[in-house]
C-alpha cells in the first residue's frame, strides 16, 4: 500500500514538474535572446478558448514546452497561446519578433503593475498602421510596464497556412539590422528573378520564341508568389492586404504552374519526340487551370494540402519528360533537366521541413527560395543555349536553302530553253492569226456602231435608276429619323436605369449602414443593458426604412415587368369620379371646387395603370395646395389626333421649373417641397407607367400659381 501511494505522488509530482516553465533573463548584455527553448504553447484545436479562460491558474497544466527551438504545428487550423515568463533587468526596449510572414493574426497579451491585461493585435487580417513596425512578420513592441519583475506574457497566433514559431526578443539598437540583413538577402533573390525575366523578354521580342514568353511568365508569377509569401506584397501595397491575406491569397500558388508545362512543351519540343507524354502534360495543364478556377472561387485553402501532392506530381513529370527528350538526343533538355533538378530537390526539402517531417531550422525558409534562384539561372542557361543551336540549324538550313537553289537555276535553264523553242512555234501561229484579226477588226467596227445605240438606251436607263435612287433616299431618311426615335427612347431608358441603380445603392445602403452602426455599438458582454433597448428600438426603425424602401422598389419593378397586362376599354368618367369619392373627405375640408370637361368618355387601355396616374396627379393637386386661397381643380380629357390627353390643373404651391430639372420632378424619391408628408414615389410612378403604355407627360407650372399636367395617351383604334 506504501509503495503505491509512493508511485502515485512521484507520478503526480512527475506530471506537474513535466510543465514547469522557466523564466528568461534579459539584461543588457542581451541583443538578440531566442525565447523557443523556454517558452511553453497550447494548441487550441476548436479555437473556442478565451484569454479569460487561459491566464487561469488552473490552466496552466495544459501548456506544453517547445520540443524543439523552432515551433512546427505544419498546416493546422487550431489556434496557438504561447506562454512566455520574462524577467527584464534593463530599461532598454525590446521587441518580440516572430519569423513567419504567415501568421495572420497575432494577440499579444501583457500585464500593467496592476497585473491587469492589455493587448496588442498585429497580422495580415489587420491594417498595416496596427504594427508596431511595418514588416513582412509579425514585431511587437514589449511594453515598459514594470522592471526587474517577472512577468507572464501570452500570444494567441492563427494562420490559414503554416504555424511555425520562430520567435526572438530583439532589442531596439538591433531590429533595424537584423531587418536590413534578411531583406539585403532577400533582395539577391528578386534582383536575379528581375533580370532574368528581363532578359529574357528582350530575347523574346527579339526572336519570337514563344519559349522566352513562357519562361518570362512563370519566373515573374514564382517571383511574385514568394514576395507573397515572403510579405512583401502585404508590406508595399497596405491597401490591397485584406485581398492579399483574404480567400484568394491562395492564388498566388497556382498562377505560374500552368506556364511551367507550357513551357516544358515548348522548350523540350514534346508534341516531335512522343504524343504522349504531350497529352500527358496537356492534361496536367488542365488540371492546373481548374486549380486556379477553384482558388478564384475562394476554395483555394481546402485545396492547400493537395497541392503539395499536385506540385510533386507536376514535378516528377518534368523531370521524366526532360529525361527522356534528352535520351532522344535535344540537347537543351540536359538544362531543363539539371534545373528542375535542383528546384525539385530544394522544394521536397523545404515542404519536408514546413510539414514537419524533418526539423524546420532557420535555414528551412530559403530552399524554396534558393531552388527558384538556381532553376531560374540553369533555364536561362539553357535558354541561351537553344540560341546557338538555332543558329546553327539556320546556319545549316542556308546551307541547304543555297544548294538547292542552285539545282532549281539548273532545272530552270533548261525549262527557259525548252520554253523559248515553243514561244518561237507560237510565233509563227501568232502571224497566221494576225491575218484573221484584220478581218475581226472590220468585224469590231460595225459593232461598235452598234455599242453607240446601246449606249443611249443605258442612259436612259440610267435616269429611271437616280429616279429611284432619290426616292430611295427619302425611304432611308425616314429609317434613319425612326431609328434615331429608337436610339434617343434607348437612352433615355439607359440614363433612367443608371438613375434606378443608383437609388438603389443609396437607399438601401443607407438603412443597412445604419443597421451595422448599431450593431457596432451593441453591447454583448452585457444584454439587459439601458443602453441597449434604445439600440434595438433604433435597429427596429432602420429596418423598417430598409422594408419600406425595398416595398417601393418591389413595386417599380412590378411595373416594370407588368407590361402585358390585358387592355380593357375602360369608362373615364366612372374612373374619376371613383378617384374624387376617395378624396371626397379632403376636398370637403378645403372646400376645393372641382371642375370637370370630360369630351372624351373611353379610351382602350390598362384600367390600374389609368386609375394610378389619375389618384396620384389628384392627390398632389390635394396635397400641395396653398394656404392663402381656395384649391380648384380642372380636370378634362380632349383628343389631339391620335391621343387622348388629360389634363389635370390645380392652383396650389407650383413649382419653379426654371430652378428644377424636368428630369428631378418624375425622379425616384425626389420632392418639390418638404413641408409635407410623402416620399416622393408618386410622379415617378406616374412617368414609369405613361411610357409603358408608350405615352408622355408634360408639366406647366409656375411658384404660388398651381400646376397644370397633361398625360398623352395613345388610341390605337384597332385594338378595339
């Protein structure tokens, strides 16, 4: 019993010794501490813990020290906390810097002599002005709370890629150097992608070899992906970083592998050696684009991991297609084959390395780098390569090209020989046939004279023919005039739907703003708040707006679409004194006179729309009367040709046609005057329905002397 109880606190005391974690000392000797060994992590698989919830004595347990300097958790989707125990001896700033351009969130938590919490965020999700300083990794300022005292500070990491943490203190008299060192060995890099892609797009325009074209493409696509990757894009362009860290960040991985195949094709001549392995490589460059299709469709981080498969598949095809091209005797493919050698060996190394199926070192980050430099000068090598072994083909083609041209000049002679001997036997032909041409010539005469009566006739045929033509083009000038009608309808319905969209945009954008304010401001750590009520009561308007916008846009668009509802002939006098009834409390309020000169009674035609235009020009009569004299209203239809015109006039407020575009008065939400209730819905309404039944509107109205509206309806007298 003794013994078990023994093994029982020897094993407990085992476990919690297990995560213990040691401070680390920073005085001022120390520029540059590596903080790996002695810093402990939690991998938050679900990402549902809160800082709250980790600083917890009670939680401690759950970290785990680094089993090694550098941190590799390869492509999880967890969440990582680091716990780090500081003890700073110096009044010198330092900065934790962690090496990895891929971290896309970064909360760093640290106490004030209170022991009470802050943070700083920094990463690609956020804004470039949110880093301590601007870089393509995550640096982040430790702040001078309290010295010579032990603190505990806590990092919280995500990424859509590589967790590896590579994490240092650094202080301020080194960062800069340290900064100026990786970017001065980075920027040996870029310089030799750039001037091999330059290069190389000067030989293209020079000899045409689509080759060049290919190689150029996909060196500045890697150069660009591992700028990507690296940070830079992120760094130099701050305001495209949401984009760059977004869904499509994943792009960048895809662009250039299409244009490797491509050019494997081109360059290795595959399609002459063996059609099948062509087809082979075709198929890999449509699986390529379908890669591209799917991360332009944002699905590029679900494909992330297959694409190490992919990239080892594609690679392993260039290396067997460069074998066996230069086993067919291409001498250039030993190049392809030497290059893509060493970028296939130093890629296996370092996708190795960031899975974490060998140990990820500081080194780990440049093999890609350093794979892409070497194939990047061997293709151009072997680029330059295939220049003189095109010379020399020219070289013996001109060889050839001589020789056979003098063979041809042989042949020719002969030929010339030949030939003039038939020329002098066609000769004497040609004198026998001169005697019969004399004879034709007296022949030639006579018809000539009678080419002169022909001659008249054509002329007068000619006069019918620009008799016609003048009438023909007074046909195309009344096409023309109809067509110029169509054109002028056409963009008057262009500017009217730019005009719709445009509303639409602002006027549902304007309660959704406000929607999204207040959501901002909401208060969710504590719902029963005051404070909150208001917000719900405020939500509650701005969604009522938004319905309400949306009900008058549902309409238009019913209107818009309605154009095939069945005409009906429709009794006009019933129709207006229906519209009268309804306004009938109003009109006795003000005590309006009504004055009506119906000639005509019926007109053929949709009934809503005719009893929409009549209530809406009533309404405004009503609506914006004057308060200094009695309303009158006239209302009467008359024929004007082919139309039915009503008209509508009332003596009230008016408007200054003078000051207002005829265009704003039937506008969407547009209103004359503010004084009273409505939203500018009803004039629109009105002009969208008058042109679908192909009619027009006109106003007349002057400020303080009434408005008078006439409305041009079509009688279109067969359809009765």
């Amino acid at each position: 019993m003794f013994i078990r109880q023994t093994l029982l606190v020897f094993s407990i005391f085992c476990y919690f010794q297990s995560f213990a974690q040691s401070h680390i000392d920073i005085d001022d000797r120390a520029e540059i501490v590596l903080l790996g060994k002695k810093a402990a992590f939690f991998e938050d698989k679900n990402r549902n813990f809160t800082f709250e919830q980790v600083k917890q004595d009670s939680f401690a347990q759950n970290f785990r020290p680094f089993p090694r300097e550098i941190l590799n958790l390869s492509t999880t989707s967890s969440a990582v906390w680091l716990k780090l125990n500081l003890h700073i001896h110096t009044q010198k700033r330092y900065y934790i810097q962690i090496d990895n351009p891929d971290i896309d969130s970064a909360f760093f938590y640290f106490p004030d002599p209170q022991n009470q919490y802050s943070y700083i965020r920094t990463g690609k999700n956020f804004p470039i002005t949110a880093e301590t300083i601007a870089s393509t990794h995550c640096i982040i300022e430790i702040p001078q709370t309290t010295v010579n005292q032990e603190q505990t500070y806590y990092l919280r990491l995500t990424s859509k890629r590589y967790i590896i943490v590579d994490i240092k203190a650094i202080s301020q008299n080194t960062i800069l150097n340290t900064l100026l060192m990786r970017y001065m060995v980075e920027l040996i890099f870029f310089g030799v992608v750039f001037l091999a892609v330059l290069y190389n797009l000067f030989v293209f325009i020079s000899i045409r070899d689509i080759s060049y074209f290919y190689y150029v493409i996909y060196t500045a696509l890697i150069g660009l992906n591992i700028a990507h990757g690296r940070g830079y894009l992120g760094l130099f362009f701050p305001d495209w970083r949401e984009f760059l860290s977004g869904q499509y960040s994943f792009l960048f991985g895809a662009l250039y592998i299409p244009f490797i195949t491509l050019f494997a094709i081109s360059f290795l001549k595959v399609k002459q050696y063996n059609v099948w392995i062509y087809r082979g490589l075709l198929l890999l460059l449509f699986i390529s684009i379908l890669h591209i299709i799917f991360s332009l469709l944002g699905l590029g981080g679900i494909l992330f991991k297959a694409l190490h498969t992919f990239l080892f598949l594609n690679l392993a095809c260039y290396l067997a297609t460069g074998f066996w091209v230069y086993r067919q005797g291409h001498k250039p493919a030993l190049y392809f084959l030497l290059s893509w050698s060493i970028f296939t060996f130093c890629t296996i190394i370092a996708i190795l390395a960031y899975t974490d199926f060998i140990p990820y070192t500081w080194f780990s980050k440049y093999f890609t780098p350093l794979g892409t430099m070497s194939e990047t000068i061997i293709s151009a090598v072997g680029l330059a390569s295939q220049i003189n072994l095109l010379k020399n083909e020219k070289k013996a083609l001109q060889l050839e090209h001589i020789s056979f041209i003098e063979q041809q000049k042989e042949i020719l002679e002969q030929k010339v020989q030949e030939r003039t001997n038939e020329l002098n036997i066609q000769t004497k032909e040609i004198e026998v046939q001169n005697e019969g041409l004399k004879q034709y010539q007296q022949e030639l005469i006579t018809i000539n004279e009678l080419l002169h009566e022909r001659t008249d006739l054509i002329e007068q045929q000619h006069n019918e023919i620009n008799t016609l033509n003048k009438d023909l083009e007074k046909r195309i000038a009344a096409r023309t005039n109809e067509l110029q009608f169509a054109l002028d309808n056409l963009i008057k319905k262009n500017e009217d739907l730019e005009q719709f969209s445009y509303i639409i945009s602002h006027n549902i954008r304007a309660p959704i703003a406000r929607i999204q304010g207040l959501l901002n401001i909401f208060n969710r750590e504590n719902f029963g708040d005051e404070s909150n009520k208001e917000i719900f009561k405020y939500i509650e308007y701005a969604t009522i707006s938004l319905d309400t916008v949306i009900k008058d846009l549902t309409l238009i668009l019913t209107i818009r679409k309605d154009l095939n509802k069945v005409k009906e002939e429709i009794d006009i006098v019933a129709l207006i004194q229906s519209e009268l009834f309804f306004f009938a409390d109003q009109i006795s309020t003000s005590e309006a006179l009504i004055e009506k000169q119906l000639e005509v009674k019926t007109l053929f035609s949709i009934k809503g729309y005719l009893q929409n235009i009549v209530h809406n020009l009533i309404s405004n009569a009503v609506k914006y009367r004057s308060p200094q004299k009695r309303l009158k209203i006239k209302i009467s239809t008359t024929q004007e040709k082919n139309n039915m015109v009503l008209t509508i006039q009332d003596n009230g407020l008016g408007i200054d046609l003078a000051k207002t575009d005829l265009y704003k008065i039937f506008g969407l939400y547009q209103r004359m005057h503010t004084h009273v209730e409505g939203k500018g819905l009803g004039l629109y309404l009105v002009k969208t329905q008058v042109d679908a039944l192909e009619g027009r509107i006109s106003i007349e109205s002057k400020p303080n002397e009434g408005a008078t509206f006439k409305v041009y309806f079509p009688i279109n007298k067969e359809e009765k």
